[in-house]
C-alpha cells in the first residue's frame, strides 16, 4: 500500500491536500461503502523547512529532511505530493528523484517559465517520474456534464468558451511571492479543461495589469487574460482578476442551438457547483461537486495499477501560459529553483547530518 509524504504545509498542502487525504482515510456513509480497501496508509509523512509549518497538525507525521521521509517508507511504496510554489519545482524535484521518489503529485501550475519546464520534463524522462498535476477540476461532475454537452450535440455545435475566475487575493499576494504574475493563480484550472473540452489550441493574444493598493504596485498580479484558438476552430477567452470585489468561477459554452453556463464551487467552504442550459435544451442543475478527493482517488487508484498519466496536457497548458506571458511581457522576476535556504534541509551536508 502507498504512503502519502505532502512537501509543503503552506495553504496547498495542509489546506486542501491533507484535508482532502482526510476525507479519503475517514469516509462516512455510501462512500465507505464504496471503497473496497484503504488506498494508503494513514498518517501521511511531511516535511517543509519551517519551524511552525505543522503547528497544530496532529494527525501527520513531520519529518526534519526528506532523507528521513525516505527512510521511514521506501520511495517505491511513496506518493510525495509536492505543494511548493511553482518556481522552486524543478529543484525540489530533482531532489526527490535522486532519493528514488517516482510517483509526484505536483501543485498546478506544473511549471512559470520555460526553463522551468524543460528542467521538469528533463527530469521526468531521466528519471522516469510519473508526475501528475493537480488538475481536480478535470475530475469534477461538472466538467463531466460539460463533455457530454459536446458529445451529444443536443445544443448543436461548440463554438466559443468564456471562462471567468475572479476573486480578492490582495492579502496573499503582497505577503508572499509563490506565484509571479496573475497568470499562474487561477487560470491553469481552467486552462486544462478548455483544451479537455475543445482539443489543441494556439494562442491568440494576451494581457495582464498589476495589482495596485494605495502607493503599493505589485507587477502583473491584477489581472490576466487570454485568448485561444482550437484546431476546430473553437475561440476561448480567458480572463482572471486578483482585484476583483466579488468571487467567480464560470464557463460559458456556445453552441449553434444553445448555451450552458457552469458555476463550479468558489471554495472549500462550499462545494455546490451549478450548471444551467438554455436554447434547444434547457436546464438548471445544483449538485454537490467537491473535486479534489475524487482526483486524488483516482491518482491513487491509477498509480497503485500502473496506468500512464496525462503529463502531455499539462505540458500544454504550461507551454501556453508561458507564451501568455511572453505576448505581454509578464514574465516575473527570477526565482531561485530551490526552496529557501535559511531552512533548507535538502542539501548534502543536512542529508548526511540525518543519515
């Protein structure tokens, strides 16, 4: 049985993952029904550089270098769950596959920069890592809903997408500096179920402005949109605002005979999703649609099996985003490809100091 080991207790990994790691080991009612054997064995291993990272997470246990985790549960028996910000990845994972970790759950988006991209994709055909992004939106029962919207064809055919993902994030984003620009926030949920949902695309045009509180500016974190053009033809645009007042997360499907509008849940603290469809069909749905546990359900399932991933659509949505960036000159500022280095127990004199 497979042991999950969460790199990062920041918002990712305590916040959404061990919750939702928690739903999977304690499930209640037809859920428990349902699962036939423990997907993992329970608590999960942990490890993040700071001092207070775990303070008042009882139910983990929180190791001082990854080398310990290694040594606690083979790396073949380990689902590491790689919560850092996205430009320390490429470093933390080359970490984890020279200890001989191959199963790599990783935080979207899966890389910011080019570089960062190659490093990650260098280092999963070196070492053969089967790395998987967090990409839950992708096994909610909405978007499920939306694919049997375009197989069906009872709204005639797909035209154009309009995504919009916005919500207030001055606070995290002026206190901490994981994600560079307003491109890698909320865009990459969407961004992996429009290329589900209308095939390849290439990028059209793009644009981002800065996030502005009182004197204080922090560069290309306001706003980002984009616009993409699939092999079918198919237009979607894109669009996210970091400073907005109000919470929003729809899709707007137009079809030839109709369209479908789907709300998917703002948050953890509400996880009813909607979809209502007017035109030849016409519709309104709410239902209960909390993706993250079913996902990693599914990854647990598919790891345990041995079934090839989906790495090639996150390389597109990664490719895409940093062509976004490009177009509009949002590149951010570099970031060192580690983490930080004042509690940075993933060097060689820390590693040999554990063994």
């Amino acid at each position: 049985m497979l042991r999950p080991l969460i790199v990062g207790l920041g918002r990712s990994g305590a916040g959404l993952h061990l919750a939702a790691l928690r739903k999977l080991h304690t499930p209640s009612g037809a859920a428990r029904d349902a699962e036939e054997d423990p997907l993992f064995h329970w608590p999960p291993l942990a490890w993040d550089p700071r001092p207070t990272a775990a303070s008042g997470l009882d139910d983990v246990t929180v190791l001082g270098t990854l080398a310990e985790a290694a040594r606690r549960t083979p790396p073949e028996e380990t689902v590491v769950h790689l919560c850092t910000p996205p430009a320390a990845r490429a470093g933390v994972l080359g970490r984890l596959a020279g200890l001989g970790y191959t199963r790599v759950l990783v935080e979207k988006p899966l890389a910011c920069e080019p570089g960062q991209l190659q490093s990650v994709t260098r280092l999963r055909d070196e070492y053969r890592l089967d790395v998987t992004v967090v990409a839950h939106w992708l096994a909610a029962g909405l978007t499920q809903r939306l694919r049997d919207l375009i197989a069906d064809r009872g709204l005639g055919r797909l035209l154009s997408v309009e995504v919009a993902q916005h919500k207030p994030r001055f606070d995290r984003t002026l206190a901490t500096h994981g994600h560079p620009t307003a491109f890698d926030v909320e865009i990459p949920h969407s961004l992996g179920v429009v290329l589900d949902l209308a095939g390849a695309a290439e990028l059209e045009t793009a644009h981002c402005t800065d996030m502005r509180r009182g004197t204080t500016v922090v560069p290309h974190m306001g706003s980002a949109a984009l616009t993409l053009r699939h092999a079918g033809g198919v237009r979607t645009d894109i669009v996210s605002d970091l400073t907005s007042p109000v919470q929003q997360r729809s899709f707007t499907l137009r079809f030839s005979d109709g369209t479908a509008t789907a709300h998917y849940p703002i948050s953890e603290r509400d996880d009813h999703a909607q979809l209502m469809v007017s035109g030849a069909v016409r519709a309104h749905h709410a239902f209960r649609d909390e993706a993250l546990s079913p996902f990693l359900r599914r990854t647990y399932q598919r790891y345990a099996r041995g079934l090839t991933d989906d790495f090639a659509l996150h390389q597109a949505v990664a490719r895409l985003l940093c062509q976004a960036k490009a177009h509009c000159g949002a590149v951010g500022e570099s970031t060192p490809d580690s983490l930080p280095t004042r509690a940075d127990p993933l060097t060689a004199e820390e590693d040999a100091r554990a063994r």
